[in-house]
C-alpha cells in the first residue's frame, strides 16, 4: 500500500475549527451569504482535490455511457472491473444491440440488477443504431429518450464526453448540498435547479466531481469525518460525525486514507493507488 499522498493545505484547514465558526455557518443566511459559502467551498476543494476525475474508465462516450447506466446501485470500482470484458465483447452500439440477452446478463452480473441493465443496454444501443447513426448524441432532450437514461447519467456524458457543463446529482452529492445547506431538495432535478444557480455555469461539471470526491472520501453518509474535514469551518453541520483528528483520519477512503482508488486507469495526476481487477480484490 502506498503512503497517503500530502494533502494540499487550504485556507480552511488552517483556520481554527471553533464553534463559533461552524455556528457562524448555520446561522440563516441572506442569499448572498450563501452564494459566498457555496462558492468557498468549491474553491477549497479545487484545492484538495485538484485531480478530480470522473471516477468510471472510459474510452469514448459509447462506453461512458454504458458505464453510468451500470453504475446505478453499485459502486464505480465494480463497475471498471466489470467493463473491460464487456467493451472487448461489445465495442460498438451495433454490437450490443444484437446481444445475446443471456450472455449479456452474465457479463454484467457482478454489478447487480443484471438483468434490467442488460435490457436498458440492448435498448439503448439499438437506439443509438437506428435513431442516432451509431453515435451518442450531444443533446440533454435526445439522451433522456434513450432507455435507461435520465437527467444524471445525461449529465455525466455531456460533461465529461463532450464538455457540456451539468449538475450530476447522484446520492453522494445530495447528501452533501444538504448538509451544507445549499438545498433543502430531496428531489434530485431541484437539487440540480437549486445548486446550478449558485454557481456559474463553467463550474457545474468540475463542482460534481469535487463534491462526489469530497462525499465517498471524508463526508461519508453514516459517520463523515468531520474531524479531518478541510472545509469544517464552514459546514453548518460540523459535529455530525467524528470531530477527533486522530479518530477522523482512520475514516478517510481511497487516496486519502492511502488505498487504491476506484478507476483501474486513473488519470496521470491522480495520486493514489489505481484499484484492483475484479478477484484480485
């Protein structure tokens, strides 16, 4: 196992983590103040993580998408470890599209949900063939028609394969807006209203990744890290989870905590380990 890469200190995590400054943040706030937060926060996680990727291996918009639609209930990690098979079987739309629904099941399974992935994906990839010329389209109104694609996954292939700015509201980042009282939302296309207006739109893309990171490393959903959290001071809901340091530092996953990462090709500037193939876990 490699050491824990050194974490770029912020301006945050050099201030004192008082109770006045996390009660400071949970008082209520004039639409500009929390314009204000929302906006620090984004830029002291562009600091911590300035590497921030979309966490799924891919090659083309073909294969992002297929991705997202197999990320759905699992984990990104099981989802690179299941594709390389899946892409080497099926490279293009023609060719998932005349699939062996059997076969295909079986190629998907470790990501769960099996068999309603490998009908969204027969489905999709006819679509692709027959409506879209064999190419993903670049629209938000033509990707939403597509079998197994809502507004999330649209988000993640526009943003990340044709460098469409998007919200992705997946339960990482709803977690988190929440907690930082950007958005009351459970909802995830208001949540994406909510927080889209906060920021500009150049931003919308980059702020996903760094929240997601942010969500599956140190503010996790039952016991976050709060004692090891670089943006404490100015999270209203400081306290929720572990505020010891020591204790807080034995919470953080992937990089931070000196464990592989979830992509098996993981861009060059990421600075943790690249995770394992599926049974060599």
């Amino acid at each position: 196992m490699g050491e824990r890469p050194a974490a770029k200190k912020t301006k945050a995590a050099n201030r004192k983590k008082s109770p006045e400054g996390v009660g400071a943040a949970a008082k209520a706030e004039t639409r500009t103040a929390l314009v204000r937060r929302a906006r620090r926060i984004n830029r002291e996680l562009a600091e911590v993580y300035p590497y921030a990727h979309p966490e799924l291996d891919f090659d083309n918009p073909f294969q992002l998408l297929v991705a997202t639609v197999l990320s759905a209930q699992t984990t990104d990690l099981r989802v690179n470890q299941t594709t390389p098979a899946l892409f080497a079987a099926y490279p293009t739309p023609e060719d998932m599209a005349a699939a062996d629904p059997e076969t295909l099941e079986q190629l998907i399974r470790p990501t769960g949900f099996f068999r309603a992935k490998a009908k969204s994906l027969i489905g999709l990839s006819a679509a692709l063939r027959d409506r879209f010329g064999g190419e993903v389209p670049g629209r938000i109104a033509d990707l939403v028609t597509l079998p197994g694609v809502g507004r999330k996954t649209a988000n993640v292939v526009l943003g990340n394969a044709f460098g469409v700015p998007g919200i992705t509201v997946d339960t990482h980042f709803g977690r988190l807006v929440r907690r930082w009282k950007w958005t009351t939302a459970e909802d995830p296309e208001k949540i994406e209203a909510e927080v889209c207006a906060l920021f500009p739109k150049s931003e919308w893309t980059m702020l996903s990744h760094r929240v997601i990171f942010h969500g599956r490393r140190v503010c996790h959903s039952r016991r976050p890290a709060c004692g090891a959290c670089p943006i404490a001071p100015l999270c209203p809901s400081y306290g929720e989870g572990e505020t010891d340091p020591e204790k807080a530092k034995k919470l953080l996953k992937y990089e931070m905590g000196g464990q592989p990462g979830q992509r098996l090709k993981p861009p060059p500037d990421y600075p943790g380990l690249p995770a394992r193939p599926l049974g060599a876990e």
